[in-house]
C-alpha cells in the first residue's frame, strides 16, 4: 500500500487546493500523476523545484510521476498569474529549451524502465503537433463551454479592469489545450491526478472536467501554494536574476549562497519544502537554531542540503572551501581548486587590473604588482612598507619584495589573487 503522500506534503506546508476524495484515493491506489513544466528557458530555476520535489515525494509513496514538458501550450503560453501576454518563441528555440529541461530533470528522478513505478517523460507537442483545428474544435471544445472557462479566476482578471491589454484567443484557449493533456494522459497512461501551483488551478480542474465529461472518468488534482519571502520579496529572485539550476546560468557557489542568506522566517518555512528531512529532525534543527541563531545553523543545513540535491557532494565541498577563503581559513591549495567562475563569484566586486601573460611567464616582481603596474597600492613606497610589515599575501600566501609572480601561481590558469592585511583584496586579470 502507498505511503500518505498527501499527508507528506500537508506537514511541509504544500497544500494550497486538493479535490474532495483526492488523499483517500491515493491511500488507497498507486495511481500515475503530472506536473506540466513550461519550457521559457533552457532551464529550470528553482521556482520549479517545488514541483520536482512533489514529483519526487509522489514517487518514493509508491506513485507514478510523470514529467511533462510543455513542447505545444509552450508556443502559446500560461496566461495564469501574468499581466501581459507572453513573447512567443519559435520551434527551434522551444525544442533546445525542452531538450535542456529534460536532461535536468532526469538527474531528480527515477526513470529506469525496471523500476515498478519508473517516472516517464512526455510532451505534448508530440500528440498536439497532428491536431486540426476542426478536430480539436469537435472533439475538444465542445465538451468545455464558454461560461465555464470565462469563470476561472485566470481568465477573469485578465478580461477585468486589472488588465490594460485583455486577452488574446491564443490565450483565452490555454486552458482547453492544459485539459486535453490531462484528457491524454488519462488515456494513454492511466493518470488520474494532476498537481501544479495554486495558480494552475483553474487549468486543472478544466482537465478534471473534461475526464469526466468526454472519458466519463474520475480524475484528481492538487495544488500547491507559491512560495513567497517573509519580506515581500520575490521568491527565486536576486539582482542578478532567477536562481537557475544550471550551474552555467548560477553557479553552485551563488546557488548556495542564496540559500545561506535567507532570513530565519524564511530558513524555517524552507527547510521542510526542499529538503527531506524527517518531521522530527526538522523540528530538532529548529530547535537548535532557535537556540543559537548567531551561528545560521539552519540556513548552513538548508544551503547544504539543496545544493547537493541539485549539484551533488563534490560540489557542495567546493563550495564550502570557496565559502572558508573569505574567513582566512583557505590554503594556496583550496584557491586554486576552484574555476574561474565560481573565484569571480566568491570575489565579486574586488577590484581588478590587467597584466600581461608574457610579464606573468617572466616573473612579475611585487613592487610592479602592488603599485606599478596595478595601482593596488598608491605608490611603489608604500607598496615596500606593506611588505616590510608582512602584510601582503600572493593566493593567501605571505610573501616578501624578493617574491616573483609566475605562471604556478595562476588560479584558473588566468587569475592571481593579491591581499593586504585580512580584508584588502586586489586580482590580477592575465590577457
């Protein structure tokens, strides 16, 4: 028998609606169930890790997840909490941003054929991309009709005075084309549930509805609220943009520090919806955070814990090592285990000044790296004080006049760190 998965996300605060019925079924019956993502980008971001963990808590209770991505309504786009219709992209980018959707999600899930309730991956441009007009007029729309969709919240505050541009068509049909996916699905795989955030509701029961009226089935839906930030900030979201989970877009070192950085509000709500710790080590961390929370042990968990779920341990460790060098706690060793991005993160807004590779290969003398050719320091003078006192270090390294800067000292083959004092830090950029 499946474990509660209902109940499971209950206590992690991931319940915003479900459908009368919906928790007794799944107690009762391994079912299949869908999560559509929408392929905006090449990426997810970590808005979407809540429906992948859900994907993920659905399949260890015994359950069939299945991943879909939205390859056709991706062409029209969710009108579900949006101001404004949506840029429409073309197929070529549609097609590399599923691809790159698919290849993530692969990493969260189990889809190994030989496991009982092995996860599948779809896309409805594949059933969508064939369908006439007149066919999906006749064997779609007619099951729907107008009033019932010009009642969903969605379509309501777009055609109302919150909105100045309206709704298009292409739009206003989002939801019938979301419910023939749930209506396929139920067909071809059996799947009898579908979940989403709180603001696909209405897009979700439209395919309950039309189970029930062209297949005559019984068909279940759960959603989930949107995280939010205790500040009213948006969740997901820094000055830098979205927190992607590609390490290309965010790297794992910025990742984590989105994490480490949240509030405790925050660090409290976010450690039971993207972690999987059990009630009670959850309620025990808590307990000890709130005990001491000067030492951040919760957010240090939660940082932990999200990153390796979705960069994995060697990454994790080379955070941490990048996370120690700003405390003085690294090594010659540690800085130049790190790449180029991931020292430009953990350095950020360091100044920096240019020199050549030829000087580098040479031997840059200290003097010429302080002040001479970097303006580091104000003058070649002071650069000599600083050195007298044993305060300048190469990649954390003391270092005295007689020291020369050459090739084994680059960091990423084309950095070098220079440092006065614990806090004063200067690069030099090779070209």
């Amino acid at each position: 028998m499946p474990k509660n998965f209902v109940e499971e996300l209950r206590w992690r605060g991931l319940i915003h609606d479900i459908m009368p019925d919906t928790e007794a079924y799944l107690n009762e019956n391994s079912i299949a169930g869908y999560i559509g993502f929408d392929p905006t980008a090449d990426s997810l971001h970590i808005g979407s890790l809540v429906q992948i963990l859900i994907l993920m808590h659905f399949q260890q209770a015994g359950h069939r997840p299945i991943v879909l991505v939205g390859g056709a309504t991706g062409m029209i786009g969710d009108p579900s909490g949006k101001s404004d219709e949506r840029n429409l992209l073309d197929a070529e980018t549609l097609q590399k941003n599923c691809d790159g959707i698919q290849n993530q999600l692969a990493s969260f899930l189990d889809f190994d054929a030989s496991t009982p309730n092995a996860a599948v991956l779809v896309n409805n441009y594949d059933w969508m991309k064939d369908f006439s007009l007149i066919d999906f007029s006749r064997d779609v729309g007619k099951h729907i009709s107008v009033n019932y969709m010009m009642a969903k919240d969605s379509v309501k505050k777009r055609l109302g005075s919150e909105s100045k541009v309206g709704m298009s068509f292409t739009e206003f049909t989002y939801q019938l084309l979301q419910g023939y996916d749930f209506l396929h699905l139920y067909e071809t795989l059996d799947c009898k549930l579908q979940m989403g955030g709180s603001d696909q509701w209405g897009n979700i029961t439209t395919g309950t509805e039309l189970v029930r009226r062209k297949a005559g089935g019984k068909a279940f839906a759960i959603t989930c609220p949107l995280i939010t930030k205790a500040d009213g900030t948006k969740f997901g979201k820094t000055e830098g943009g979205n927190i992607w989970l590609d390490k290309k877009r965010t790297s794992p070192y910025k990742f984590y520090q989105y994490w480490l950085n949240a509030s405790d509000v925050d660090a409290e709500n976010y450690i039971k919806i993207f972690t999987f710790f059990k009630q009670e080590e959850i309620d025990k961390r808590i307990k000890e955070h709130q005990e001491a929370p000067h030492l951040r042990l919760l957010q240090k968990e939660l940082a932990a814990a999200v990153t390796t779920l979705v960069h994995g341990s060697e990454e994790l460790e080379k955070v941490l090592k990048a996370s120690a060098i700003l405390f003085g706690k690294s090594t010659e060793e540690d800085l130049k285990t790190l790449d180029a991005q991931t020292f430009l993160d953990v350095f950020e807004g360091v100044p920096q000044a240019s020199v050549s590779a030829a000087s580098i290969a040479e031997g840059l003398d200290m003097i010429a790296a302080l002040a001479a050719e970097t303006n580091f320091l104000a003058s070649n003078g002071e650069a000599r004080r600083a050195l007298k006192e044993n305060s300048i270090s190469v990649n954390k390294k003391k270092v005295t006049e007689a020291y020369q800067i050459g090739n084994t000292d680059r960091i990423a083959d084309r950095y070098v760190l220079l440092q006065r004092g614990k806090k004063n830090y200067f690069i030099l950029t090779i070209d």
